[in-house]
C-alpha cells in the first residue's frame, strides 16, 4: 500500500507495506517425521526429485531424462500383461543349502521376507493385448537375481511347458550371473535353460529375451542371448566379465559405452533396444506376427 506524505510542502510517496525478504523455513524434527517415508523418489541419473507415484504411473522412468529405474518383477507383469490373464508357475520352487554354505539359508530366508517372492524369477503364462505367451521375469532384489538351480529349473520348466502348449516364451532378464552359494550346481543351470530353449525351438516354438539392468555372467552368456528376438531397455549393462577384468587381461582401455545396450546393438548383438513406453506394443506385434492360430486362420 502507497501513501503520499507532505513533509516541508513536499509531496513524497511512500510504501509502507513494500516488499519484505523472504526467508526458507526449516522443518524441525517433529515436522520432517510426520512426511511419509518414500514419498519421494530422487532419479539415479539426473537427481531430479518426483513423487513415487508419479515415477510408478511414468513406469520407473524419469520423466526429465528418461533414465529407466528398476522394476521389480510384479511392477514388470502389470505393465504388460491384460488385467486378470496371468496366471504364475511353480511358485512352490524354493533353494536349499546343498553345499551348506555358510548363512545361505538365513540369506535366503530374508530375501523372501523383504521381496514377498520365493526365489529371483516368476513365471507364469498370461495375455499381452489378447495374445497368450509363457513368461518369466527375473527380480534384482532376490539375491541380485542371481542364477541359482531353483532359478534355472524354473525357466527351464516354463519354457518347456511353452514347448507343450504350443506357447511362444518371452523373459525379461535381470542379473548378477550365477548363484556362488551353489558353486557348480548353479553353472549347470546354463546348460539346462540352453537345451530347453533348444528343444522349443525345434518343436516350433519362438522366444524373445529382454536384457534389463544388469544382465551379467552366467545368464548373460545362456538363456538371455538366445532368444530369436534379442531386445534390451536402454543403458541396460550387458556382459559376462566386468570392465576392470577385460582391460586387465587385454592391457586396453575399453570405451566408454562399452557393455551397455547401445554399444551391443551398434556391435550387431541386440535386435533392438526399447524404451520401457514401446515395450509391451513391440511384444504384441512380435506375438501377432507369430501366432500360430492367426496364421491357420
């Protein structure tokens, strides 16, 4: 508000509610314990701070630099499958100690509890835009997904249960490699997976595999490079030995972008790399273009 004055015959303006300085308040401790725990989610990749459920409905992707977060195995299905179509295999399937390595059990027995799953892997068959598919999506929570016999036995099952249903086999891998808890009987699992996808194969069946991040090791060097589709979501890292390893045995310096999934599909080792948005279109395409049905019709 402005008034004018008179002072000595002279007019003068003066504002006597101008602008104040602004100052931030700090919450006190009270106050920073009454906001919910994980409401917020600060992006891995810019920093930028979004709501949770703003990041879940953007399906983990940044909205300002399009970084892809993780996805946790059930986030995976619902995103992709049509509501009330999947149906889950083997969830009875838990590991034992079969090298009684030390704290093993104890280990596996939080990770159940922390990710409500039995083991680093769900599959199950369900409908993606009215197109049946067997399924199996890895979870980096369990063990860092990591590839033990309950692991390999599962996939193994469900793609050769896909083999007898005349279903195609998609999976969605996330993983630190083989289980080192299980020792040899956890590299086996490659050979397992490797036969089954062989068999499916044979029989007429098609796979596609999804490289997410990470896809490391044992399973980066079996089951997920061999789909008939090889895909990936973007700055997925991809590889059987890490980057310290390779320039030590090779004596070079590797570039930048080695092992991601950009580098590998400008190497010609990935069909495609997709953006989790594209995701579950270029699947129901990939399923119409081989459904068996549609084709006798």
């Amino acid at each position: 508000m402005k008034i004018w004055l008179v002072k000595g015959g002279v007019f003068m303006l003066k504002d006597f509610f101008g602008r104040r300085k602004k100052y931030v308040s700090v919450p006190n401790e009270q106050a920073k314990r009454d906001v919910p725990e994980g409401l917020m989610k600060k992006c891995d990749s810019c920093y930028k701070i979004y709501y949770r459920k703003e990041m879940k409905k953007n399906l983990n992707v940044c909205p300002a630099c399009g970084h892809h977060h993780q996805f946790n195995a059930w986030e995976r299905i619902e995103s992709l499958f049509d509501a009330h179509t999947f149906q889950q295999w083997d969830e009875h399937l838990i590991s034992n100690n079969p090298l009684d390595f030390p704290d093993y059990e104890q280990k596996l027995e939080q990770d159940r509890e922390r990710t409500n799953l039995n083991e680093a892997i769900v599959t199950g068959k369900g409908s993606i835009d009215g197109y049946e598919t067997a399924f199996g999506v890895m979870d980096a929570r369990f063990r860092m997904g990591s590839m033990g016999s309950v692991v390999g036995e599962k996939i193994a099952k469900a793609i050769e249960r896909a083999k007898d249903e005349s279903l195609p086999f998609i999976i969605f891998t996330a993983s630190g490699g083989a289980r080192m808890q299980e020792g040899a009987l956890s590299l086996m699992q490659m050979t397992k997976t490797s036969i089954a996808i062989k068999r499916h194969s044979e029989a007429g069946g098609f796979m596609v595999s999804v490289m997410t991040h990470p896809t490391t090791g044992g399973v980066s060097a079996s089951f997920a490079s061999l789909g008939d589709y090889n895909l990936a979501e973007p700055k997925a890292l991809i590889g059987f030995a890490g980057r310290r390893i390779i320039e030590q045995t090779i004596r070079e310096k590797l570039p930048k972008d080695f092992q991601t999934a950009e580098f590998l599909f400008k190497h010609g080792q990935l069909d495609q790399v997709v953006h989790r948005h594209r995701m579950k279109g270029l699947l129901a395409q990939l399923l119409e273009m081989h459904d068996k049905d549609g084709d006798d019709s």
